[in-house]
C-alpha cells in the first residue's frame, strides 16, 4: 500500500454513509530503530467531513500563527476526526469504509 494513495479517499461507515476525506494518514514510532530508522506503523486516519485539503500543520495545539490561516484552517476542518487503523474495516478504489463500533478521536495534536 502507498499511503498517498488514501489521501483524498471517501470514507464510509458499515452502512455506506459518507462520513467524509482522508486528509492526513498518523504514523508512529513504536518499534526499536532498523538500521539508521525507525520502523513506523500506521496509527490512524484523519477524517474531515468537508474538505479533502490538508490541515497544513495546524492540527497541533500550538500553531497559531498566522492567526487569519490558523482559525480558517480550523474552521474549515471542524468536524473532523482521527479514526484508529484497527477500525478500518476495508479500503477500495479510492474509499475507505470503517467498521461498525468504530470511535471518533479527537485530532488534535498536544506537540
């Protein structure tokens, strides 16, 4: 899989409701390091219901600056939520569709 291909991808619940855009993929770190690199994994999925732009950085807590494209950006993606790997239940053409119980994250990052 090539993460850049889930990006811009519909995101679906088991019903086929339309929940939303892949706007950014979260990795992690949680592996000891392969060489000159750690191994990382993917963790979960933003999804924003209205836009499949990207949030620019500006999902961290402490970017606000420039203000005037900080509150647009954040504006523009409210709503949007992180979605954890283990809650996808299957990806397509172009579509992710999540499993039923799947739970809503915030997005927001502290650093």
């Amino acid at each position: 899989m090539i993460l850049g291909d889930l990006l811009d991808a519909h995101v679906r619940d088991d019903q086929g409701r339309r929940l939303g855009y892949v706007v950014d993929v979260r990795l992690v770190l949680d592996r000891p390091a392969s060489g000159l690199l750690a191994v990382p994994r993917v963790h979960g999925l933003l999804v924003s219901p209205r836009t499949s732009s990207s949030f620019l950085g500006y999902e961290r807590r402490d970017v606000r600056a420039p203000a005037l494209l900080a509150r647009w950006l954040r504006r523009r993606h409210r709503g949007t939520f992180l979605v954890l790997w283990p809650d996808v239940e299957r990806l397509g053409d172009d579509e992710v569709v999540l499993r039923t119980g799947y739970r809503r994250w915030s997005p927001v990052l502290d650093a």
